[in-house]
C-alpha cells in the first residue's frame, strides 16, 4: 500500500489533511483524510511541517480496510509520538545557533611569512 500526501485545508484550528491509499493491485485510489487540531500540536511541539509526516505514519500503521473512513490525529497519538520519537530539529524549539568565527582577524588579510 501507497500512501501519498495531496493537500490540506484548514478549519478554525483544524488542518485536515488528504492522502490517496494506493493499493498493490492497481485499484483506484482511495481518498482520506486525517484531521489534526493545531493547538495539541503545539502544546506538544509538533511544527506544521511535522503533521503530513505524522498524519501519513498513522495511516501506514492502520489496517488497509479502516482507511475508507476519516481519522483524527487524536491529543493519544501526540503524546505517544511525543514520547517514543526523538523529534529532529525542525520539530522541537532551539536556541538559534550562531557561527563561530574569530572576528579578531575576519576582516584582515592573512599574514604573509617572509
């Protein structure tokens, strides 16, 4: 089974997001969609970007008879995600990282040895 992001649509809060299943034997493609309330999703440091990811790993996990039918990434899935899942850096909030350069000799030429 294929499954494969489309597109969202946001409601007050809520992303639903569509996802076509593809099955191995060359049937049409089921449409669903898997909503994901934005709040939860920051209260438990999920970005955005995160959610289709999410959205489509809960799907993967689902028996492929049940994906006919809507499904919520419910306040459960967040905490277990957040949980089990080391969240890359895009996920989590961090301090931004400034570079290391020795300003003291930036903006000299280097030193030429006779």
């Amino acid at each position: 089974m294929r499954i494969i992001f489309v597109e969202f649509e946001q409601i007050t809060g809520v992303r639903q997001f569509m996802f076509d299943c593809i099955s191995d034997e060359k049937l049409p493609a089921v449409r669903t969609s898997v909503s994901a309330d934005l709040a939860l999703a920051r209260k438990y440091g999920i970005s955005l970007q995160a959610l289709p990811l999410l959205c489509r790993q809960l799907l993967e996990s689902m028996p492929a008879d049940s994906l006919t039918t809507p499904v919520s990434l419910t306040e459960e899935c967040m905490v277990q995600i957040r949980k089990t899942t080391a969240l890359p850096g895009s996920m989590r909030a961090t301090r931004p990282r400034t570079p290391v350069v020795d300003s003291t000799h930036a903006w000299r030429r280097p030193a030429t040895r006779v």
